[in-house]
C-alpha cells in the first residue's frame, strides 16, 4: 500500500471523543504508512513498471527488432548445422569471443549468439536456414534488457542494489500499517462515501485495492530478497554453514572448477536461477582422440539426455573448456537440467538438475518462477500483470490523495503520531524482529530515529513541517 489515509484519521478520533491506544495506534501508523511512502512509492513505481516490460518481453522484443529476431522458413530448407552458424558469426565479428548459442524458440525466429567484443557484450542473430547474419544488440540496451538493470540494481551496481533492497524492506511496512489502516478505518471511510465526500471513492479504491494486493506484494518481497546483495548474500552464508544452500553446487564439476555459469553467460537470462553459481568442470586435452566435439555434439546429447529445448549452449573458450547444454525448463523449475560435455569426443562429464538440488535451493527456484510470472502457465502470467498494473495505480493514487488534501501553508501534512512501544510490548517486539531479520530496515529505522531525535525534533521550522511534537524535557 503507498500512501496518506488522512481521512480516517480526521474521523475516527472526533468519534471516539479522547485518544485510546487504538487511537493511538492508528495515528502513529497512519504516519509511518506516510512517511515509507516517500522512499517506497518511487522504487514500487520502478519495479512494477519494469516487472511488466520484463513480463512481456518475449511479446515486445520480436515487434522493436522484427528484422533481427524473426525469419521466414523458405519451403523445403532445413535448418544449417549450428558449427556453420558459428562460424559466420567469427566471420562477422573477428576478434571476438564467442560465449554461447541459444536454439531459435520457434521456426520463425533467429539463432542467437552470444559475443564478447572490444566495445562490449552482443547479441548476434543469425538467420538459421539462410546461415547469414543478420545483426547484432547490447543485450543491456534493448527495452527488456535496460528493464533488467533498473529492476535490479537502478544501472546503479552494488548501490542501487543496496537501494532497491531497503525499498523492498519498507515495502513490508507499508503493507502491514496499511493493512491495519484499511481495517481499522472501514467505518470512517464507508461514512465518507455516503455522504459524497471530495476524495471519498478515490480512497476507497485505494484501500480496497492496497487490501487485494498486498499479500502479493508480501509473497514478491520475500520471494525477491534471494537476489538481494545484502540480505541474499548474508542469508547465503548462513544457510551454507549450515550445510544447505540457495543455489544448486554440482558435486560433478567441484574437481576441477573454471568458473561458474554466471561468470560464463554474464548476460544471458536462460541460466536457471539456482544453477547460476554452479561451478564449471575442465575437459582434459590428455584424453583427445580423433574425435573432436561441436555446439551441434552438444545439443545432440543434450536431446539424448532428454534437456528441454530451447537449449542454450555455453562454448569452451579454452583448450580445457566443456560445453554447457542448459535445459531452461522455463515454466517448470522441477525440469531443469545442465549437462556438461568434454569437448574432446563428447563425454558427459557431468549433468545437474532440480533434483539435486538442495531443499532451500528447490524453494527459492519455486518462488523465483512465481515472482518472474512463469510458473502456472497463462494464469501465474495475467494475475501477475494485473498485480503490477495495480502496484502502478496504488503509486499514483496515494500521491494523489495527499495532493488533494495538503494543508496550505508551511507543512507537509504529515500526521502526527508515536508508536507506543512501552505501552504495547507485542509491538515493539515486531518492530525488533523486523529489525533483526532485514538488517537494511532496521538500519535505516535507526537512522531516522535518529535524525528524528536529533534534528528534526530540535529545529522549529524543520518541526513545524514535518508536524512533530515538542522534546521532552
């Protein structure tokens, strides 16, 4: 929920004829909901709005690049070897490296090949049939893929991160003070729309809807701080010294590792979530014989083993590299698998799916493909942008609610109102717990606590406008 209920606090006082501690409660709140919505609005503005292009990408991307992304199937022509491909993309691009090779989703749409150039990452399309190229993207500059980088990190690296996350954070306090908003004041406001007050119906909605969505808001946080680089890595840590872990560690591949799939496909999103920090095993050179393997020995095996298609294949870039053959089960995390193949006569050297899995790894893959709107199919998809749709309204109209109601003059409006912590110990033992198990909310919480105490509570103007009562003593 995101934003001022100034209605109900205007109303329910006068009823009650004195401030009780329900009274007392609400107002204090009521100014908490106020105040995180400042720092919550805007990053829940972000989110949503990017969520919702990340959702459609596979929609929006093939209209903005038709010319890159889809193909036409001329009659009896079969699709080139991916090795041909291959090797017209190296001949296109001299120089570069070439990461990984993603299957066409359709039989209407490009090969795609990852780059690593001089100038940056690309994404090269090849025409399959044809075996030409066609052209190349910033995998970072495309609609979706900018939407990745505000989503995660504001295009602001380990800080915007650090941002999005304690957003995230008071997004759980808004939530749960507006919820106790929207109950405690449904009386107020149902008085408010009988008698047609200005505002009325808009506040309404705004709650009702606030009260539809934030369960789902609950679910996307929790669901969301896996990702986090603070609280994700923290909890990470401590799950792995207790012998579990978010991501999935190949015991195949811990002899000899390289480097993680992650490090291997920077830019690619068919890596599933918790296989991005699997390790990666070596091919020997030793064990060469006559027989050499290509991208197309890898997604032959891939199929054999029975890997979902599309498949992305990350290519060897040494004499010790493997082939990697991604089978990105994309609505089903239970169907994930990644096989590694020597690239020296096509040996398994190892393969890892969902199975192997830790439990807390098979979880969070669960909850991510539910956060991403991929997991029910077409429903999980439509009740997910709904949801975003309904964040975006919730941004807007809160604002909107305060603008209408704004004391003229030198205040912002703010309600006035403390928590009464000694008073109700369950309180403040939440408050704690909060605190406690996001380290970034109770940070922050302590920080304006103290700003609070120290400043804004002892300079007149700064009290006059954010509508604080005098320090004791």
């Amino acid at each position: 929920m995101s934003a001022v209920l100034e209605l109900e606090d205007r109303t329910v006082a006068p009823e009650r004829g004195k401030r009780g501690r329900g009274t007392g409660l609400f107002r204090a709140f009521w100014r908490w909901h106020f105040y995180a919505s400042f720092l919550v609005v805007p990053i829940l503005l972000i989110l949503a709005s990017t969520g919702l292009i990340y959702l459609f990408r596979f929609q929006l991307e093939p209209v903005l690049h038709a010319d890159l992304m889809k193909v036409q199937q001329p009659a009896g022509l079969v699709a080139q070897p991916y090795e041909s491909q291959l090797e017209e993309v190296r001949a296109a691009f001299p120089g570069a490296t070439v990461v990984s090779m993603t299957e066409p989703s359709k039989p209407n749409r490009s090969t795609v090949f990852s780059v690593d150039t001089a100038a940056g990452s690309r994404d090269v399309y090849v025409d399959p049939y044809e075996g030409k190229v066609l052209g190349s993207l910033n995998p970072d500059r495309t609609l979706s893929g900018a939407a990745i980088l505000l989503h995660g990190e504001l295009m602001a690296g380990r800080w915007g991160d650090y941002v999005i996350e304690v957003g995230a954070c008071w997004a759980l306090v808004m939530a749960l003070t507006g919820y106790y908003l929207f109950i405690r004041g449904r009386v107020a406001r149902a008085r408010r729309r009988a008698a047609g007050a200005a505002g009325a119906v808009l506040r309404s909605r705004h709650g009702r809807t606030g009260a539809v969505l934030g369960l789902g808001l609950l679910f996307l946080i929790v669901s969301g701080l896996p990702w986090t680089g603070f609280w994700g890595a923290k909890t990470q840590e401590l799950a792995t010294s207790h012998g579990t872990s978010f991501w999935g560690e190949d015991p195949g591949a811990l002899s000899n590792p390289t480097s993680t799939l992650d490090e291997s496909l920077p830019h690619s999103h068919t890596v599933p979530w918790a296989l991005g920090k699997t390790e990666v095993p070596r091919s020997d050179p030793a064990s060469r014989t006559g027989s050499v393997a290509t991208v197309d020995t890898a997604i032959e095996v891939g199929r054999r083993n029975g890997l979902r298609s599309p498949m992305t294949i990350a290519l060897p870039t040494s004499t010790t590299g493997v082939f990697s053959a991604i089978g990105y089960a994309f609505s089903n995390p239970a169907q994930e698998r990644t096989l590694h193949v020597d690239q020296y006569g096509g040996r398994v050297v190892s393969t890892y799916g969902y199975r192997d899995y830790p439990a807390l790894a098979k979880v969070v893959s669960q909850g991510i493909a539910l956060h991403e709107g991929r997991r029910l199919g077409l429903l999980n998809f439509w009740l997910t942008t709904v949801f975003c749709l309904g964040v975006i309204f919730m941004c807007v109209t809160g604002p909107l609610m305060w603008w209408r109601r704004r004391p003229k003059g030198n205040a912002l409006g703010a309600p006035r109102g403390r928590l009464p912590l000694r008073a109700t110990p369950g309180l403040a033992v939440l408050v704690l717990a909060l605190g406690l198990f996001l380290p970034l909310f109770g940070i922050t919480l302590a920080a304006v606590l103290l700003l609070d105490q120290l400043l804004l509570r002892r300079v007149p103007t700064l009290r006059t406008w954010f509508n604080i009562s005098r320090p004791r003593g």
